[in-house]
C-alpha cells in the first residue's frame, strides 16, 4: 500500500471515528456508533499493518501478535460477566498505558527513529518520547489500581497519606529536574537513568493517586482513566509520526475529559478534590454475589415488605419509577426487571427507568445492563429528565441502589455527600429499596431514606427477590 492510500485510509477511518463518537452519544444510535467504531479500526489497523513503514520482515511478528490479542480479546468478550466490566474497561486502560511506555523506551533506543531529527527538531522528539512514557505510566499503574479497588482485590477505602499533596508536589518536581537532564543528554546510556527515575516516580503516582480516591469517586476515576489512556495514545503518535494515533487519542482524551467533568458535576464535586481523594473514607470494595457487608449503626426502625405485598403494590400502581444500582449487576436481575415491567405495561402501567450519571461502578454501567436485556430505550430516563416526575408517581422501586438516593445529600449539609445530585425516589407515594442488608453504600454514608415511613424494606437477593415478585404479578 502506497503511503497516498495509507494517508486517505487514515482520514476515513478518522471519520469514522468522530462518527462512532457521535452515534455513543445516545442508546438509539449506540449499536451503529459502534459499527462505526469497528470499521474505522479494521481501516486504520489494515492501513498500518499493509503500509510502508511495515517491512516484509516485521510482517509476521505482526500477524502473530494479532493472532494472540485478537484470542485474548475473543476470550474475555465470550466469558466477562457485565458486572466484571468496570474493571475489564479499566484492565483495558492500563494496557494502553503500557503500549505508550514501551513505544516511548523502544522509540528512543532505536537509532533508526531519530536520525532524521536534529537540533530542535530532535530536542522536541526527546520531549515527545518523556511525556509519552510519562503518561502511558501513571495511566497504566492507575488503571491496574483502579482494576483491583473495582474487582475487590483491593479495598476502596482511600488511602491518605500524611502530607500526600507535598509528595505529589516533589515528585512533580523530581520529573522536571529529570526532563531538564534527559533532554540535555549526550548519549542514550547517559540519558536512560533519568528517563528510568522518571519512569519510576510516574507509576508510584498513579499508585498513589488512585489509592487515594475512595469508593464513590470510582466511576469517575473509569472516566479519568479513559481520558488518559487517550493522552497516552496521542503521545504515541507523535513518537511514532503517525497522525491516525495523534487524532483519535485526542479524540478520546477529550472526550473522556468532557464526561469526567460531567460526572463530577453529577456528584457535586471538582475534578480537583476527586483527584485529592478522601470521598467515601468509609466505602469498600463492591460486594460479591451473596456477600453482605458490614452493617451500618440503624439510625431508625426500618418497615420490610415481602415480595407479594411488593407485588400487590405495584400491580395497583398507575406509575412506577425503577432505579437500578449495581446491587441489580451483582445479582445479574435486569432480564426479570425487564419481564416486571413487560407484565406491568401489559396492564396499562407507566413504568419507566431513572439512571443516575454515576450509578454503578462505569459511566453508563446501568444503560448497558438495561440495553443487554432488551428495555425499550424510550423508558430509559437519565436524572435530570425524571427527578420531577417521583412526586406525582405511585411506587418507585430501588433495586441495589444507595447513595444515589439518599436524601442526606440534600438535607445534612454535614453529610460526605452534601450536595451530590441524587433522585428523589422518596417524594414518590411509596419507595420500596431492594438491599441484601442494611450495609451502607460503597461511599459508606448511611441512609436515611430506610427509615422514612413511606418506605419499604425488600431484603435479600435482588434476582431472587424480583423472580417472586414476577410469579407474583403473573399468579
């Protein structure tokens, strides 16, 4: 392939990338956005693999490398649960992280990469190949941190340091000092010791940075870790002067910016003070299938319902709102929340969906579980669509949700979460909140709405739970 037809493959497969992005932006053009998306990636891996700076020689370490990731990711795609998939994302993230390190050592080794460059030219590759393994290493320590808080090997409590920000701040420092004797380096052996120090210091970063995050900042931490490994993508690209990686990490990194501030919105914070950490101090790891928890000091006497009273009071509702959390991911209940509100419609009840911007463990988490089972995109409202409509509804049922329904964010300014967005699921006539125990959230604030008399109590496995329910209804 001549490098004429490479470049025109490169600008369709950018198109197709900008499209993708713009067909991802809603549930109902979704499924093309990533038609799209999967097009202009085979262009632009065909356009690089068949291209002229590919050699005969290089072809079959190519060919072979593709083989094995392509098996890898065959494998993970068939056998990934959908609760798995926050931390798959963020295993994902790292990886970019790790191609933009080894692109930036093996560019800069090799000889043949910068004998074209020379003066400034060579000095702002130099500076290129630095920030590049800089940040492909905070992205790539981070997200395998955010892997593990996100999968439970780690525990979500944030971890603070005394004096955290200072040790930031001289690592920032050491880095600069570093770059200065990098780029003033005579020899690649006399600048590898500073580029090898950097390197370092950058993944004890991105260690510390997201350790320090507690549990309720997480799905912005997936957002923020996005946003990174597209950064990191675009450092690639102007290593290896490949303009198809410089737009589309940019295309990415912006992008993940853009929803890493929305959430923070969403959450009432500053991108700031979730990168300083601290939120959710008393939060822990996600709860596995059949685990409860500790439980959190009742504030009040909480009213439980069984599952045919819960279907007694939604077969005489004329309006039901579903919340779902990640409590509906871990029990794995959207396919029987779907056939409830199927039977439910069935005999003229206006059922719909509230998802709030952070509820479960990635951004759009509750989306992709709803769409996995088929719930009419039509019913699917996000917070700020619906948050008006709980008062004038008969029964709004909380499935595995927590800190995105508590009041506290609204009523105790001395709450963690004061502040934070949440749907009022409580103005509704009837609340019922579907949990396997009273433990609090992963924010580890407890929450006042089990307590309030129009509140009802549904505990034990959501799944199990909402299969009676159905039998219920349909009996």
């Amino acid at each position: 392939m001549s490098a004429s037809l490479a470049t025109v493959s490169y600008i369709g497969a950018t198109i197709l990338f900008i499209l993708s992005l713009g067909g991802l932006s809603n549930q109902e053009t979704s499924r093309r956005g990533n038609l799209y998306g999967m097009i202009g990636m085979t262009i632009a891996v065909l356009a690089t693999v068949l291209g002229p700076q590919v050699t005969a020689a290089g072809m079959p370490w190519i060919i072979g490398a593709m083989l094995i990731g392509g098996a890898i990711g065959l494998y993970a795609a068939r056998t990934v649960q959908m609760t798995q998939m926050p931390e798959l994302v963020a295993l994902m993230h790292s990886m970019v992280g790790l191609a933009a390190m080894l692109v930036g050592f093996a560019t800069f080794v090799d000889p043949e990469a910068s004998k074209s460059f020379t003066g400034a030219a060579k000095s702002i590759h130099e500076m290129e190949i630095y920030i590049g393994i800089l940040i492909g290493a905070v992205t790539f320590s981070g997200s395998i941190i955010a892997f593990g808080k996100l999968s439970g090997r780690i525990g979500g409590n944030p971890l603070l340091l005394p004096g955290r920000h200072w040790l930031n701040l001289a690592g920032l420092l050491v880095v600069i000092w570093f770059g200065r004797a990098f780029l003033n380096a005579h020899s690649i052996d006399e600048a590898m010791m500073p580029l090898i120090v950097m390197t370092v210091i950058a993944l004890l970063f991105g260690i510390h940075m997201v350790m320090a995050i507690g549990g309720a900042d997480m799905p912005v931490v997936v957002s923020m870790l996005n946003s990174y490994s597209g950064w990191a993508a675009a450092a690639t690209g102007f290593m290896l002067s490949n303009d198809l990686l410089i737009v589309t990490g940019a295309l990415v990194g912006s992008s993940g910016a853009i929803l890493s501030y929305i959430m923070c919105n969403a959450m009432n914070r500053n991108f700031i003070s979730v990168i300083a950490g601290g939120f959710g101090s008393g939060g822990g790891a996600p709860a596995k299938k059949g685990q409860t928890g500790e439980s959190a000091e009742p504030q009040g006497e909480v009213v439980p319902v069984a599952a045919t009273e819960t279907a007694e009071l939604l077969r005489d509702a004329k309006s039901v709102i579903i919340v779902p959390g990640y409590g509906m991911a871990v029990a794995q209940a959207q396919h029987t929340v779907n056939e409830i509100v199927k039977t439910l419609r069935e005999k003229g009840t206006n059922v719909r969906f509230a998802i709030h911007p952070v509820a479960g463990r990635m951004p759009g988490h509750m989306n992709v579980l709803l769409a996995e089972a088929k719930v009419p995109y039509d019913i699917v409202m996000e917070m700020d669509e619906i948050n008006e409509d709980f008062s004038d509804t008969d029964v709004a049922i909380v499935i595995g949700a927590n800190d995105i329904v508590n009041p506290a964010a609204q009523d105790d300014p001395t709450s963690p979460i004061a502040g934070m967005p949440v749907l009022e699921v409580w103005k509704a006539k009837t609340s019922i909140v579907m949990k396997r125990s009273m433990a609090s959230g992963y924010a580890g604030v407890d929450n006042p709405l089990f307590y309030k008399d129009n509140n009802r109590m549904l505990f034990g496995d959501a799944k199990k739970m909402l299969d009676e329910v159905l039998a219920a209804l349909k009996g």
